[in-house]
C-alpha cells in the first residue's frame, strides 16, 4: 500500500517521489477498468487459441484420411485444456524471472517471422512468375497474329 507523504507546498507524493494526481475513487475504477480488459484479452486468447488448435486437428484428419472424411473436432475440449495448462503455468513460482523462458519465447517469435516471411516470399515468386507466363503467352499471340 502506497503511503502519502507531504510536501512542503502542500501536495500528496506516492512511495516513489511523484506527485498524485488521482484520488482513491479514480484509482479504483482505473484498476477496475484494467482487470476487465485483461480478463477479456484472456479469454479471447482462450477461445482463438482452441479454435486454431481445432483447425490444425481437422487439417490433419483432412491430409491423413481425405477432403470428403468427416472431421468434426469441438472447441470445448481445446479449451479445457488450454485453461488447465494456464493454471499449472501460473503456480510456478517467480515465473517472471524464468530467463530461459524469454530466450525460447524470442526464439520462436522469430521462427514465425522467418516463416512468415519465406512463405510470402514464395508466394510472391509463384505470382510473378505465373504473370510472367501469362504475359509471355499474350505477347506470343499478339506477334504471331
């Protein structure tokens, strides 16, 4: 709990030095306000992270036993337990010193990116050199009129 200490003109100061700016009434409702967006973005992350998890699932079936293949996969089980590893993950203790963690998150940020990148990159040659096609053959037709 921060504790007010005076200045000699008169104004509040925090633990750190600065100057308050906000009384107890907006503090509350600014801590409020934040908790709801951080539980939304949680949960948001929950429901897109199991919708993915599904669409790799019916992938999967769709390459092993083909298009026409019922591959009916339900969102809830993802969920259940993408909240179960969240939870387990959240009881390790000082969790946010863990820097091994933060080398393996940069590491796979940037596998994404390189792959992201290569993947467009590919696509780009595949469309230019399709153009290229296109274009060889409408000059090809254009001279040999």
């Amino acid at each position: 709990m921060a504790v007010k200490h005076e200045q000699e003109n008169g104004l509040l100061l925090d633990d750190d030095g600065r100057t308050r700016r906000t009384g107890k009434t907006q503090t509350c409702l600014c801590g409020m306000f934040q908790y709801l967006y951080m539980y939304g973005i949680g949960i948001a992350y929950v429901i897109t992270t199991s919708t993915c998890m599904s669409a790799i699932r019916r992938s999967n079936c769709y390459h092993e036993k083909g298009h026409a293949a019922p591959c009916e996969h339900k969102d809830i089980p993802n969920m259940l337990m993408f909240g179960a590893v969240q939870i387990v993950a959240s009881q390790i203790p000082d969790f946010h010193s863990i820097k091994w963690l933060s080398v393996i998150a940069a590491i796979m940020s940037f596998a994404y990116s390189v792959t992201g990148f290569g993947l467009g990159f590919a696509e780009v040659i595949a469309l230019q050199s399709a153009s290229i096609r296109v274009r060889r053959t409408l000059v090809l037709r254009e001279v040999s009129k």
